[in-house]
C-alpha cells in the first residue's frame, strides 16, 4: 500500500490578494510604503509643475512682471515680496522639455541666487529655452546631467558676460559638452572674471580642450576651483593647466582623477609636469588618482613634491607604485597594490568644503588617504619661548 500525504499552508494577510504568487508579509508592506511614496512623489511633481503652469498663466494674463506680493509658493519656487537669497531647487525632478518652457517663463520674473536643475532630462532645445531666461542675479548654477551643445555653451557665455552678473558657481558635469563647446564656452567665460568654481567633469574633454580651460585660468583673478575629473586628458594637457595654474591665478582645487596623465603623446609632459608641481605655491588640495602613471614617472613626480609645502592634501591612489604617506609626502607603496585594485571613486570638494574640512574635527572622518584636509587635520603651531641658560 501507498500512502500520500498532502500539506497545505495557509498565510493570512492583510487585505485582499493580488493575482500573484504570496512572497511573505513582508513583501506585502514593502509594497504598499513604495506605492505610497510613489504616489507622493508624482502629486509633489505634480503640482510643483502645476504651479510652474499657473504662474506662467498670471503672468501673461496680468502682464505684472514686478508685483509678487501676493504670489504663493509654486512648486519649489519660492516668491516674496523683497526676495532675498532665493533658491531654485528642482533637482532630479524628470522635468524635460515639455515643462521647460512653462518654467523658464516663470524664471525670468524672478531674481533667484541659487538654480539647480540638475538631473532633469532637458536636450539641447529645453536648455537653451532656460538659459536665455536667466538672471543676473544668479550666484550658482548647476545644469549636470541634462544635454548642453555648443550652442548651449554659447549661450551661458553670453549669459556670463552680461553687466553686473554675480555668477560664482557654474556646474556643467555630464552636460555632453566636448572639446568644441568647452572652447566655445571658456572663450566667452574670459570677459567675466568673477567666475570661481567650473565644473567640467565627465564632459569627454581631451588635450584639445586644455589650451582654453588653461587660459582660463591664467586670465580670472578669483578662479580656485577646477573639476575635471573622468575626462580623456594626457599628461600633455595636464602640464598645460598646471602651468597656468603655477604662473597665474590663485587656484586652489583641482581634480584631474580618472583621466589618461599616464598615456602622453610625448615623454616630455613628465619634466613639465613635475616641474610645474615643484613651483606649484597655490594649489592646496589636487587629486592625480587613477591615471595610469608609470613607475618610474610616478618617481619623478615624487622628487618635485618635496620642496612643496602648500599641497595640503593630494590623493595618487591606483597609479603604478606609489602612495601618499601620513606626513603628504609621495612615496613608494611597500605593500604594492597592483593597478586596478582599488577603483574606490572618490570626489574631492570645491573651496567651500575645503575650508569646512579643515576647521572640522577628526571624529567620524574616513581614514586611509592620508589626506590630510579630507581626514579633518589641523595645523598645530608650538611655541618655545626663549629662556637664560644657566
């Protein structure tokens, strides 16, 4: 004889069950809290274009550019009677180029300090619809990760040139710019010497784009923050912002990390290179990492470092033998690590940040770079006074 035995297992739930396999309650209330966010998301961007919209409509009903007293909050646009540091932040929001234009309408009545609109899907034609909109008054702008042509760049230049422009900050990371729109845009960024942080990052900039970025800084008094990080330069174009940096200018943050210094077309850049560190008096915090620098290069580059002390923090990780030390000098890794080991990516910060970091305490800092102003050191002056010896 054979006997089957059949188990069945029951699981209660709140609710009623979806035509679908049973996961567990756990699944159950996960799903209902992302449905949830969802659903708040989509009303928040929702209405946040919604009032983009409304606003646009008043404007153009009431013809008013210059009573706001009785605006409300639209979306994240936020209108006072006297507007003072007014921020724009619609980052991520997916805008694309069909809002663009309903809210580049309600931009150009305001007199905002802060536009971010990174991350929000905009091509060529919704950025430009934006930048032509844009006010003077504008401190800090970030356009990354949306689609910015030559003409794009054009038109920011013109942007930047206009009288009495405060723009401080502008932040162009992923923006598809290449070497034709960063020529374009550094050309007309020299008539406006205010400029102190440019982020071109991830930009695919080669050495064709360096002898612009390079002018550039030679030419703006107040430049101190240069982001190139994940771009297509060799050494040969990094001697070049190097040089500009050492005889002009004050820059004191540069991020060449993720690029090809180690791949030059000449054997020259490395005596440039160091030569132009050695005589560095500027610079304070700079990130070589992940260039694929030759031994014996990375050797050269660590005799020109000695003399220097005002390179407070530099970071050469994954480069072919060599590593920082506690004491910032470059010295041969005894440990080894072979290239490619280490792809930790790490992103140094603008001025700002770097000011914050060296008046920050040690506590909670990731250590390990041996930086000294990302693990929060501090500089520490001992004082002996003199006494008669017996």
């Amino acid at each position: 004889f054979f006997f089957f035995f059949f188990f069945f297992f029951f699981q209660a739930e709140d609710g009623i069950r979806d035509a679908q396999e049973s996961r567990g309650l756990g699944d159950v209330y996960k799903r209902q809290v992302q449905d949830t966010q969802q659903n708040h998301l989509a009303c928040q961007r929702e209405e946040s274009f919604a009032g983009v919209s409304v606003f646009e409509g008043g404007c153009q009903e009431r013809k008013d550019t210059t009573a706001h007293g009785n605006c409300k909050a639209h979306g994240r646009i936020h209108c006072t009677q006297t507007p003072v540091n007014l921020w724009i932040t619609f980052r991520s929001y997916k805008m694309g180029d069909s809002y663009a234009t309903a809210f580049s309408c309600g931009l150009k009545d305001l007199e905002p300090t802060v536009v971010n609109l990174a991350d929000n899907r905009l091509s060529k034609k919704g950025s430009r619809t934006i930048i032509k909109n844009l006010k003077p008054s504008i401190c800090s702008l970030d356009l990354s990760q949306n689609v910015i042509d030559e003409v794009g760049a054009n038109s920011l230049g013109e942007f930047a040139k206009l009288r009495a422009n405060s723009l401080r900050e502008l932040d162009l990371e992923n923006t598809r710019l290449g070497d034709t729109g960063v020529i374009s845009l550094c050309k007309q960024l020299l008539d406006h010497p205010k400029l102190s942080t440019l982020n071109l990052a991830k930009n695919r900039i080669t050495d064709s784009g360096c002898g612009a970025i390079s002018q550039l800084v030679s030419e703006t008094f107040y430049f101190t923050t240069l982001l190139l990080h994940w771009n297509y330069i060799t050494g040969d174009g990094a001697a070049k912002i190097l040089s500009a940096a050492a005889r002009y200018g004050s820059m004191k943050v540069l991020d060449l990390s993720w690029n090809s210094i180690g791949r030059a077309k000449t054997k020259v850049f490395v005596k440039q290179l160091a030569e132009n560190l050695a005589t560095q008096e500027n610079i304070m915090h700079m990130d070589l990492s992940h260039n694929k620098i030759k031994r014996e290069h990375c050797k050269e580059i660590s005799d020109a470092l000695t003399p220097n002390h005002t390179l407070w923090g530099l970071h050469f990780a994954d480069n072919e033998g060599y590593t920082v030390d506690a004491k910032g000098y470059l010295v041969e890794d005894a440990l080894d690590v072979p290239v490619g080991a280490q792809h930790i990516e790490h992103r140094i910060g603008k001025l700002e940040t770097l000011r914050k970091s060296l008046k920050a305490s040690r506590r909670g800092r990731k250590q390990g770079s041996n930086c000294w102003i990302c693990e929060g050191w501090s500089e520490a002056a001992v004082e002996y006074p003199l006494m008669k010896l017996n």
